[in-house]
C-alpha cells in the first residue's frame, strides 16, 4: 500500500490532490492530510510514509503565526525519524520563498503551483 501525506494548510488544494488520487487509485493507497506544522508531527509520529507532499509556507499552531520554513522544519523531521525509503515532493506558489530557499529546494521533487 502507499501511503500518502499531504503537508498543507490550504484546504482546497489539499481536497483536490485527495480526490485526484483518489479517482485514480481506488485500491491501494491511503492518504492524511495534516493542516498545520503541529498535526503533521504528530501523523509523521504515528504512521509510516512513503510519499509526502508539503507546503514551504504552514501556520505554526502554536504560535499562532506562518512560518516560511515550516516546509523544511518538517522534512528535517522526516529525516531524523525515518529509516525507510520515502518521497518529498515540495508544494510552494510564493516566489519569495523559492528564491530563499532555492538550494535546500533543489534536493526535491518541486511543483510550483502559481
């Protein structure tokens, strides 16, 4: 099975990537969505991914605040717990970001939607 989680904290967008794979892989395939830094944690930390899709640009719950960075708070989360084979794909539409981070960027799979 793949399993499939989606970073983002525009719900729009994170109701049309479900329904997209939804329609496409019937079988086989589970997906969560966590809306903000805090609750992608908490998935990463009760799950096992394969396949992730986040947002540079999250609310921090907590703080009550958008981090341009949260993106890579997370990944670096993935990396120190994860020991399996798993996938990044990056989420951003804020060019401001791309060009701050464009280094940290190139080492993913990155998908502009502007």
């Amino acid at each position: 099975n793949l399993k499939i989680l989606i970073c983002d904290d525009n719900e729009k967008k994170t109701d049309d990537m479900v329904n997209y794979f939804n329609r496409k892989y019937k079988y086989g395939i589970d997906i969560d969505v966590g809306e903000n830094i805090e609750n992608c944690i908490d998935l990463i930390d009760r799950n096992q991914y394969n396949l992730f899709f986040i947002d540079l640009n999250m609310e921090d719950t907590l703080h009550g605040t958008f981090k341009d960075d949260a993106g890579f708070q997370i990944i670096e989360y993935i990396k120190e717990r994860y020991s399996h084979e798993y996938e990044i794909i990056i989420l951003t539409n804020r060019t401001k970001l791309k060009e701050k981070f464009k280094d940290e960027i190139e080492k993913y799979y990155f998908i502009d939607y502007t």
